[in-house]
C-alpha cells in the first residue's frame, strides 16, 4: 500500500533516514513543519525536494497517513496526542518521552489503540546483532550471566541548538542515549527489566546547569540476569575509532561481544561480531558473519501500519522508555563543578 507521509517536527538529523526510506519504498512525503527551526527542514526540503509547509494543520489531514518526527525531545508526547487526535500513525526519533507525565501519557495513547506508534531504535535490526543473537539463543554460551554495554558519543557541542542542553527539553544523557540499550537488554535477553541503580555527572560545560554529561546504570533483569550500561558525551571530536561502542555478554559457557573498528579502507566504521568459548581449534574466538538486513525500525512500523505482526512493538517501546525514566528519576547526581571553589 502507498501511504502519504509527512514530517512534524524537524530537530534531528536522524530524521533523513525515516525521508529517505519512505521515498524509496514509493510513499509521497506531504510536506515537512517545524515550530521553531527551519534550518534542517528547509536541508530536507532541498536534499529530497519535496515541500515546506507553513502550518501544521495541513498536515493532521486524513490524507496523511503517516507521521514522522525528529521534534525537541519533550515535544514529541503533544506530536503523538494529535496524531491520535487526527487519526495518522507516527514513528519518532528516540526517545518519544522524556519524563514519568509523558510515559503516563504516551501508554495511554497505547492503550486506546487508535494509531501505531513507532520509535527508530536501528540495533536490533542491524544484521551483525541479528547474528549474534541468534547464536545465543542457540545456547552457543550457554545461559547469560551477564552485560556489558557501553555507548560513547561525540557532542560536538557547537554544533547543537540550545536545546540539546536542557533537561526539561531533552530529557538528559540517560534517557536520549540509553533508551537504545535498555531496548537490546530486553531483546538480547528475552528479559524484563525489574530494578535499575543509576548515576549521572557533569564534568563539562559549567554554562549549561543542568547539562549532564556521563550516565552508568546497573539492571537486574527478571531471571535474576545483570547487566551494566553506560554512555557518555566525551568521544573526541577528532576521534574516528569506534570501538569504545561495545557489547560484552558472559554466559555459562562463554562470552559473546560486539564491537564497532574503524576501517582505514572503507573510511567508516565497521561493526563485529565475536563468540569465545575456550574450546575449538581458534583460541581467540569466532567471527561471526552479518546476517542480510531485511527489516529495519522504519520498515517494520509500515508492517503494524498495515495491520502484520511488528517485531518492535508498543510493548518494547514502553517497557524501554520505562526503564530509562525510572533509571534517570532516581539517579545519584554529581556535578564535579560543585566541588570546585
């Protein structure tokens, strides 16, 4: 089926893949709108050469059917109530909730089950993680103990609206990077997540109060499973190595990981997969091969759009953002400029 899109709310480059999908599947992008910011939209606008639009209501039409959104953080939640309101489904850059009002709200946009509601979470899509995990399934080592998840980023602070620094309206480091991990918890696992402890600190950038740049969470998973996630904003601006991004996964009988390298030929990063086990003619591991990407955060939405089973449901997307706003509602700050006299 051929759908008509439209963007409402255009703050994040990630917002280009959601276009660029869309368009190439054959669907009609409406036009794109943004409150405040037209930089990135009218970039959107020139790059896919489809319209700017003046005023939301044009887009909240029955002629639209779809809805995507890269808005400031803590608007998203007032995207998705009108998108019920106006009988389009809405798939958003992550994360769609920032704070326990909009979690509350967000489930009972759920719960009432007028529209999907998608979240471009990519990893569990991505055919090296799809690999990995079905060799844990198979019990290639044994029972999970434990993980190890680590999510640097770069900031490149001059780069970001003002926006990206305030609490209120991006919800903080925890919740816009490790909603993407506590999501592989629960998918690598097939685990709820039932306890978290958590701590977030400032090291940086005095003139943004409130600006936390380094976040640590301890999970208990409901089998008793542990695991420890951690992301932060202090990848060098220069740096292209990508292997502080890592997954560490201890089972009974041996260890899987997943790993990003920098590849000095292709001139990007490159993702891989490992399982250990201590046995075999390779001590050091083997390298698995990426299974053939056949469905993405995108793609998988059009599918519950179209009334299939999803992979990535309103179920993950909840119990994700709930993990992240109860992890971040009872960390222990510290600000290391407190401290400084």
């Amino acid at each position: 089926m051929s759908y008509r899109f439209a963007v409402i709310g255009c703050r994040h480059g990630h917002i280009r893949s959601f276009i660029k999908e869309m368009l190439d599947k054959g669907h009609t992008c409406a036009g794109i709108y943004d409150a405040e910011d037209w930089k990135l939209a009218r970039q959107c606008v020139e790059l896919y050469n489809v319209p700017l639009v003046d005023h939301v209501e044009e887009l909240l039409v029955p002629s639209v059917h779809i809805i995507g959104s890269s808005a400031v953080n803590n608007e998203k939640i007032d995207i998705i109530e009108a998108c019920e309101r106006g009988g389009q489904h809405i798939v958003l850059d992550k994360p769609a909730v920032t704070d326990g009002d909009g979690l509350r709200r967000l489930e009972a946009v759920m719960e009432r089950g007028r529209i999907q509601i998608g979240l471009m979470l990519p990893k569990r899509f991505w055919g090296t993680m799809t690999a990995l995990k079905r060799e844990i399934d198979a019990g290639a080592i044994g029972d999970i103990v434990h993980l190890y998840i680590t999510s640097p980023h770069k900031l490149l602070p001059a780069t970001r609206d003002a926006w990206h620094f305030s609490k209120k309206r991006n919800g903080g480091v925890l919740i816009d990077l490790l909603i993407h991990d506590m999501d592989v918890l629960r998918w690598l696992t097939g685990k709820e997540i039932v306890m978290t402890q958590s701590v977030m600190s400032k090291t940086i950038l005095p003139e943004y109060p409130d600006f936390y740049d380094t976040a640590a969470v301890q999970v208990m998973m409901d089998d008793g499973t542990t695991a420890q996630v951690h992301a932060d904003w202090h990848t060098p601006a220069t740096n292209k190595d990508g292997r502080f991004s890592r997954i560490v996964i201890a089972g009974t009988e041996g260890y899987a990981e997943y790993g990003v390298v920098y590849d000095a030929k292709q001139g990007k990063n490159a993702t891989y997969a490992r399982i250990t086990r201590g046995d075999g003619d390779d001590p050091d591991g083997t390298f698995l091969k990426p299974d053939a990407e056949t469905a993405s955060a995108v793609s998988d939405f059009l599918d519950r759009v179209d009334g299939k089973q999803g992979l990535f449901t309103h179920v993950d997307i909840l119990a994700a953002s709930r993990a992240t706003i109860e992890a971040d509602e009872s960390a222990v700050i510290r600000n290391r400029f407190d401290f400084k006299h």
